[in-house]
C-alpha cells in the first residue's frame, strides 16, 4: 500500500448527488472520491449505499488509489469510480 495514499473512515451520503463520498488524502491533501448509488447497485446489488459501500471498502479504495495514481480527478478534484 501507497503511504502517501490514506483512506480514513469517514464516509457519508450526499442526498443530492445519489453518491457516497470518502475523503483521501494524498501527500497531505485532501481529495474526494465519491460512487454513485447506481453504479453500486450495479456492481454489488441494491441495498443501503452506505453499508453497500462499507462491506466492499477494499475493492473500492483499490480503485480509487489507481485513479488517484493515474491521476484521474476532475476540474474540483473529485475521484468518480464506476
């Protein structure tokens, strides 16, 4: 695992968007990551996005590390999984 790379626990649903979000932070700097409600019912099946989010936490910040690495975020440095 990336040092400079850490995923803290604290993540949350944004009603508007329909996305979980999770901060990073990266050499020190704070990103956003976030997933849609749709792309996890599609990846892992319906229920409550957040307890969806939180039983495949892993596969997700594996993910979001590699497109972090590849330096994936948007214009407001968002990392978008899908």
């Amino acid at each position: 695992m990336n040092q400079a790379i850490q995923f803290p626990d604290r993540e949350n649903w944004d009603e508007i968007r329909q996305t979980v979000c999770f901060p990073v932070m990266v050499n020190g700097f704070q990103l956003t990551c976030a997933i849609t409600r749709n792309v996890l019912y599609q990846r892992f099946g319906e229920g409550e996005p957040l307890d969806i989010f939180r039983a495949n936490r892993w596969d997700l910040e594996d993910q979001a590390q590699e497109l972090i690495e590849a330096h994936k975020e948007d214009d407001q440095g968002w990392v978008w999984l899908s």
